[in-house]
C-alpha cells in the first residue's frame, strides 16, 4: 500500500518530492520491470487470504 500511495502523491514517505531517477519516474523498460516485479508482493497479501479460506473450506468438508 505505501509504495501505491508513494506513486499517486508524488512523494517518498518522508513527505520529499520523488527522486529523478526513481523506478517508477524512468518510463519505458525501467518503469515497466519495476511493475512487473512489485505487483506480485502486492497481490502476496489478498491470495494468500483467499487460499487460506480455501484450504479451510476443504478441510471442513472432509471431516
């Protein structure tokens, strides 16, 4: 979540302006490998919930 907020307002958590050569500033294949890398640790959160509700589920079921 904080590096999603660190993108939208511009700035690093510290409240200073983003650095020029931050990832996500660069564009092109610098800005688009710095995606590719980070949006599975986003998305690590909300699936691991979703299997844990899964595996609770089949659990239940068998006994």
């Amino acid at each position: 979540m904080l590096s999603f907020a660190t993108q939208v307002m511009g700035t690093t958590v510290r409240g200073d302006a983003l650095p020029a050569d931050f990832p996500s500033e660069g564009g092109g294949w610098e800005a688009a490998s710095f995606y590719v890398c980070y949006t599975p640790l986003v998305l690590w959160g909300p699936l691991l919930a979703v299997l844990a509700v899964a595996y609770g589920k089949r659990r239940r079921a068998r006994g």
